[in-house]
C-alpha cells in the first residue's frame, strides 16, 4: 500500500476530488482509493494531450446506429 | 470410444454426420465428468443438465432426420459466466448479481441456440470480467487443470480451464484486455478476440463497452473458427457492431496459408518493454522458425510503446467501468469483491477532458498499427509468461504490469492465442497472432496450420491424482 512519504497525491488532495465527484466513501473504500489513485494520476499524467484541432476521438456518433 | 470428452469439436461433428457417435452420448460424457472432476478446478458455475440433455436429443433428432443446423450441430460449449442466458442464472461472478436470471438470451447465446448447440452450463469470471482472482465473490476462482496450484489466468478462466480439461469441447470468452488471450494461452488452448464488432456484445455484461470483445475458445484453431462462424455477424442491437458482411465460410480454413506469409515481430516489445523469460523466447523463436520453415517470411516491425496503449486504454476502460457500476459503489460497496472496487471507484476521478484525449490518442494508435499491415500479412508475439501460482494479487497489478495482449484491444484487430509447447515446469506456452481488422480467417487459418505442424495438441491435462496418466487428443 503506498505511505504518505511516497504518495503523489496526499489524502487531503484527494479528499477534495472525492468531494468534488459527490462521492462519500467508508474508510475502507477510501483507503483503497488513495492507493489506487497513485496509479491512475501517473497514468493521466503520461497521456498524450497534444492533438491538432481536428484530431477525432476514437468514439464517433454515428446516427444510423441508434 | 474413449476419452469423448478430448475429441476435438470437429472431430465429433464428423461422427455425428456419419452416425457412428450421437450428441447426447457426446454431451452425456461430458455431464459425467465434470460432475466427477469439476471441484478440481471449479470451472462452472452452474451446470445446466436438464437444458444440455434437451439440446443433445433435439440435435440427435435433427441429424438424424438429416436436418444441418451448421458446424456447432450437437456440439456442447460452456458459456462465459457473464453472457446473459433466458431463464439461467447469470451472476457476472458478482455478489451483487447473486440471484440474476435474465429474462432474454444474448445474442450471441440465441446463435449458438439456432445452431443446434448444447449449453453445458455457465464458467467461472472474475468478478464482471475485470476484477480477481478473487475469494469474496459468489463462487472460487477457477484452477489450472495442468496444476490445480495455479492459476488459469483470466477473466474467462472457467471456460479455458473447462477446455482444457475435457470438460467442454468449446465455450465463449469475452476479452477486454486480454481475458479471452491469456486463459487460451496458460492453459494451453486456442482463442480468438474476433475483430471488434465482429461478434456481438448484446445482452453481455459490460466491462469496458468501447474494449469489449466476446468470442470463442477451444482446443484447436479449427474448433474455434468453426464456433466463430455461428456467432458472427452484424447485430444492429450491438452500436459497436461491424456491418461489414461475413465474407466467405469462416469454418474454412485455408491450410496452406504459411507460404508466402509474411509475419512481423514487434521484437522491442518483449525484448526491452516487458522482458519474456528465456523459455517463452526460446519457444517464440523456434516457433517462428516452424513456419519459416513451411514458406512464410520474418520482418521485425516498430509500433508504439505497450505504455501507450495501456494508458489510452485504461482512462477510457475505468471512466467506462465507473459509469456502469456508479450505482452499485454509492449504494451497495460491500457486494462488490475488493479486486473489483480497488480497480475501478477511481474512474470517478476521470475527467472529461482526460477521457476523450485518450480517445483521441487512440485514433493515432490505431492509425499506426494498421499502417503495420501495409507490410506484413499478420503480427506475432508470445501471447504471455506460463501460469504461476493461484493466489491473491496485488490489486495494483492491473496498472504496473506490462501487457503484451491490450494494444489490440485498443485497435480492435483479431487476436488468437494458440499452445506454443510446455514450460520446463510442464505448463502450457503460448503464441500470438493478430490480424487486420475483419481478417478473423487468415489469422485462424494460420494458427490452425501452425498447430498442424508442431506436436503441441496431443497433449492433454491430467487431473493428478483423478484419473490415469494416459491422455491425448
């Protein structure tokens, strides 16, 4: 389980963005969460966000499918 | 006859067109042994006797009254425990779907249905295809019938543990990431993730709905082409699927595919990315050597870094996985394993903007891989390491590890994981082979010629301590 020493994201921050998705959860889920959480932000951290105006999701609508 | 229950699908439709074995003794076989064997290995779930001997004497009647329902005709399958069956429970290995009987069959279950198959019952998951192994979910994990000590990979482990073991002669898998590839490949049988939207995903439990892919799995390529050929199809209930037509009889094999194929190895994945171990390579690289040897031709190809795909994949599947089971995390937490929860409440943190830029980066990943196939036939690779021990994972596994099956869940091209021969250890290795988009038979056709000329299907599990030594195909 990650420490505070190490953690990227302290459980206060992470308090906040747990308010903030209107989420209310025990101790247990919570904890799970701060260490999940870990991951998930180093992995955001890594995605690519440099794209051209026109560069198109992988997900397009298309009318005729629904 | 003996040892029906490792007759391969093909070999059994054969005899039953010819008469000389019916699908209810074929089916009864089977029904036999996995009352004798399955707590094993815990493949099933839930048994359908009355429903599989129903099936087996309606087949047997057809056949025959000379009536063809096609390849599946009287052959018994398994399904994945999160594909929706009329009338049969459906947990999705969930606590929270317990007592779930679904009141419609997926489609995908009502071809297999109107192809005169038999449902031998319903396969152990991880917890909605993603989170395990896991102890506190409705039934234990599967185990590995090559050693009951390990474990069968997942998340269709019961239904590659099943096969494996004679205890289906085939079954559908689903494949988010891998979960279709892995169960084939360390328990030693082939399975295909089709092309995404080549089988529909109507009335299957979601894990990812833009990663999700249902498709077959059995003990050669043929079988799995021949199970493929029934469930295929467009499905205008299913938004994500393909409406290109099926081209051809997906059953029919081209045998002699090898020559003049041109194979390439995205060698820096599995050689810097994420290491294989020196039997793994050793296997790969005689493999490779196997169909040299019969025509085909090695380049080694450059794709983007398995990272990459990974984390595309990954902020897209968890938004995704979040907004399924939102409900469930506020309401009911304590029904959901702990696997499960630890993998996937995170999604809530997800913003938008993080969301569709993996959307976007997606569109670059796969315009790059499929640009690969200006140049070669197909793709190869080992599919993964063999099967370690059976025991509780690390829940943060799923975001180190480095996976060399999720980049085509991120394109959507066809997967097939075949057996590549045994470990020292006598656990089954595994190759891979992907394919252009809507090339599901040239990948199947390579796999089942490569079966053709390696020895590695005439060895079958033994249940140690259960039944004599003496199993082969």
């Amino acid at each position: 389980m990650t420490d505070a020493d190490t953690a990227i994201v302290s459980r206060e921050d992470l308090r906040v963005l747990v308010r903030n998705a209107g989420l209310d959860p025990s101790d247990q889920q919570f904890e799970e969460m701060f260490d999940a959480y870990q991951h998930v932000k180093a992995m955001l951290d890594r995605l690519n966000r440099d794209f051209g105006f026109a560069d198109e999701p992988a997900h397009v609508y298309s009318p005729l499918k629904f | 006859m003996s040892d029906l229950h490792f007759m391969t699908a093909s070999e059994a439709a054969a005899l039953f067109r010819s008469g000389k074995l019916s699908p209810v003794e074929l089916t009864r076989a089977y029904l036999d042994r996995i009352e004798a064997l399955d707590h094993l290995i815990d493949s099933y779930i839930t048994v359908t006797i009355e429903r599989a001997m129903a099936d087996a004497g309606r087949a047997e009647r057809e056949i025959a009254a000379g009536l063809d329902r096609g390849p599946m005709h009287g052959i018994p399958y398994c399904l994945k425990d999160i594909v929706e069956t009329e009338g049969i429970l459906t947990t999705g290995q969930s606590r929270s779907l317990a007592q779930h009987i679904p009141t419609k069959d997926a489609t995908l279950e009502a071809r297999l249905r109107a192809g005169g198959a038999v449902l031998l019952g319903k396969t152990t998951t991880w917890e909605f295809a993603h989170g395990g192994p896991s102890w506190d979910v409705v039934a234990p994990p599967a185990r590995n019938p090559w050693n009951r000590e390990n474990h069968p990979a997942g998340s269709s482990s019961g239904t590659g543990a099943a096969i494996a073991a004679g205890m289906a002669a085939t079954g559908i898998g689903t494949d988010t990431g891998g979960s279709i590839r892995l169960p084939a490949a360390v328990c030693g049988i082939a399975g295909l993730k089709p092309t995404y939207g080549r089988v529909s995903r109507t009335g299957v439990l979601p894990n990812s709905f833009t990663h999700d892919h249902a498709g077959p799995m059995a003990w050669t390529s043929q079988d799995v082409a021949m199970m493929l050929a029934v469930i295929a199809g467009h499905d205008p209930l299913d938004p994500g699927s393909g409406e290109v037509p099926v081209a051809g009889d997906l059953a029919q094999l081209d045998e002699r595919v090898l020559s003049g194929l041109t194979i390439g190895v995205p060698y820096r994945w599995f050689e810097e990315e994420a290491p294989s171990s020196a039997e793994v390579r050793e296997a790969f690289d005689a493999a490779l050597a196997a169909m040299v040897d019969a025509g085909a031709r090695v380049v080694p190809v450059e794709l983007p870094s398995l990272e990459s795909y990974a984390d595309a994949k990954k902020t897209i599947a968890m938004a995704e996985l979040y907004s399924i089971h939102h409900k469930t995390l506020k309401e009911t937490p304590h029904l959901l394993g702990e696997s499960l929860r630890y993998r996937i409440q995170c999604g809530a943190l997800i913003r938008a903007e993080d969301y569709v830029q993996a959307m976007r980066w997606r569109t670059q990943l796969s315009r790059v891989t499929q640009a690969v196939f200006d140049t070669v036939d197909i793709l190869a690779m080992p599919t993964a390491e063999p099967a370690g021990r059976l025991e509780a994972t690390p829940h943060s596994w799923l975001f180190k590890h480095k996976s060399l099956t999720t980049p085509f869940n991120t394109t959507g091209n066809p997967a097939l994981s075949v057996c590549n021969g045994f470990s020292k250890a006598g656990m089954p290795l595994s190759l891979q082979l992907v394919g252009k988009p809507f090339d599901d038979r040239l990948v199947l056709s390579v796999g089942s010629a490569y079966e053709q000329i390696t020895p590695w299907r005439a060895k079958r599990p033994v249940l140690a301590g259960a039944e004599p030594a003496s199993s082969a195909a």
